[in-house]
C-alpha cells in the first residue's frame, strides 16, 4: 500500500457528535470535552454549530461555548447553514467557517431548507464576511455518496459544488459521506478524480458508518492520496436527516490504526482514551468507539486504562 507519512485529524464531535445527541449536552461538560481533546493533541476542532435553536436545540450555546474555549494552539472551526449564521459565527470569533450543501436537491431542502441554488447564492455574501475578518472558509459538500432521498448522487453535481467554493476562495473541502453509502471503490475514484481536477486543495473526508464500511473507505482515501479526515471522539454523531443515522469514524480508533500503520497523527492515543471515556460518562451510555473499549497494543496499559483483567 502506498500510504502517506502523516494525516491530519479533524475532530468533529463536539459539532456533528453533539448535534445528534438526544438531549442537551451543558456547555461546561462540552468545554470539558473540547479541552481534553485538545489535552491530546488534536489542533483542529470543529466546536459547534450557528443554527437555529429551534432547529438544533443541542447547540444553542454556540456563542456562548466560543467566548469560553481556550485558545491556544488550536483552531476552532465553527458549521455556518447560511447567511446569518456565517454572521453570528465571524462575530463570535471563529478561525475558521464550515459551510455546508447537499450535493441532492432533496437532501438540502431537508437539511436546511433550501434549494441548492439558494445556498449557492448566499456564497458571496459569506465569503465577504469572512475574508476581510481574517476567517478561513471550509466548503464541505453533503451526501457525496448517495442521498436517503434521492439515491446515487453523481459526481458532476458535487464537484460543481465544490468548484463554487473554490471559486470564491475556500480553502479546503469536505467530501463527506453523510448517509454511510459510500465504498472503497468509489472512495478511490472520488479522491483521485478530486485530485485530477483540483489539483493541490485540500481535501478533507467525513466518514459515517452507517452500514460499516466507514473504515475500510478510510483506508481506501490513505491509499489514493487523501491525508485530511473528519473523525468524532467515540465515534458520536449523525446527520438528524438522514433516516437511521449512524456515527463517525471514532477519532481514537483511528488513531490506533493509523499509528500502527506507520501513518503519524501526532496525538496521543492513551489522552484520547481518558477523553472518550469522561464522554460517556457525561452522556451516560456506551459509545461505539472500540479501542476507548479495548486499548492500546500494549496489555497492561490497556488493563489500566480500559478496566478489564488481562488473565
């Protein structure tokens, strides 16, 4: 396997992970999560969401949740749905924005309703927000892979997404596979006619596991030139439109893989560990992450760590 040297891990669950839990997370506990997850060596972080609270009433401390995270070291990226969000998101002083559309007509009425040519019209008034306040702009493109509503999305109608973004300046993509649809094979075409057609862009991958290939796809961006992936702690989180959602890769399990493999991530697994076992205990119920579960390679440290008898 031709694997890169190194990957860059953006932690999402204090956003995705928390957005799509039942009932509201208090912001000490979040900025407990948020602080242990940076402890570990994590520099990106995808703190929360400015969206209605009507509409995602886990997230209605956006603002007060950004006054409050430490900021040293870390960049702090917050998900803007439209305009006014990209408004209180700037003002709340975000690094960076994440601005999302469905690459489905479908998915994007459900997800905020709203055409597709509709969010694509409120791109330059975004853009204008951020630029002069010194606020990168992430342009992440929903459902890559297929839509619950709609089916098989193709290629064309996310990349024309994406051209959008670059074209006012974004800085990297999301690809992500919101639904858990996508597969090895169409992971490796995806990253390398991205790679083709875009050249040197940063390319991020979001991965849900619905239907348990999250990983294996994963592997398969490694292998054909993608270094940037979307991994929630415990593997928490879940699109709230998207029938049966099911979580993110956990940030900790891959880690431990890509350690491994000889792939560097520069964060420390055991922190991770610790961070996602205070997450479940806030949340009071077991968590989907794996190795939080088993551990480390090492026997004894993962006895300690995980609380079970190695005999």
């Amino acid at each position: 396997m031709d694997l890169p040297v190194q990957a860059i891990l953006r932690e999402v669950g204090p956003r995705d992970g928390f957005q799509s839990v039942k009932n509201f997370v208090p912001t000490d506990q979040k900025l407990a999560v948020i602080n242990s997850i940076r402890d570990a060596g994590i520099t990106e972080i995808e703190a929360t969401s400015f969206v209605s609270p009507k509409a995602v009433p886990q997230l209605r401390d956006a603002a007060e949740l950004m006054e409050q995270v430490m900021r040293d070291g870390v960049a702090y990226t917050a998900l803007a749905p439209n305009l006014r969000g990209a408004q209180h998101a700037v003002a709340a002083g975000v690094n960076r924005l994440a601005v999302v559309i469905s690459a489905s007509e479908a998915h994007n009425q459900a997800n905020i309703r709203r055409a597709i040519d509709e969010s694509l019209a409120d791109l330059d008034a975004i853009f204008d927000i951020a630029d002069p306040n010194g606020v990168d702009v992430i342009g992440s493109v929903a459902v890559s892979f297929g839509c619950p509503y709609q089916g098989d999305v193709p290629l064309p109608d996310v990349f024309k997404i994406v051209q959008a973004y670059l074209e006012r300046g974004a800085k990297s993509i999301i690809i992500a596979d919101t639904t858990g649809m996508a597969t090895p094979n169409r992971v490796d075409a995806l990253v390398r006619d991205f790679q083709h057609q875009f050249g040197e862009v940063q390319l991020i991958l979001h991965f849900h596991n619905n239907r348990g290939t999250a990983m294996a796809n994963l592997l398969a961006a490694l292998n054909a030139g993608a270094t940037s992936f979307d991994t929630a702690l415990g593997g928490i989180g879940g699109c709230p439109y998207v029938p049966k959602a099911a979580g993110n890769l956990a940030t900790e399990d891959v880690v431990y893989m890509l350690e491994e493999m000889g792939v560097h991530t520069g964060v420390d697994l055991e922190k991770l560990i610790r961070a996602a076992h205070r997450l479940q205990r806030f949340l009071g119920y077991s968590l989907p992450g794996q190795v939080m579960k088993s551990g480390p390679r090492d026997p004894e440290r993962a006895a300690q760590l995980c609380d079970f008898c190695t005999h």
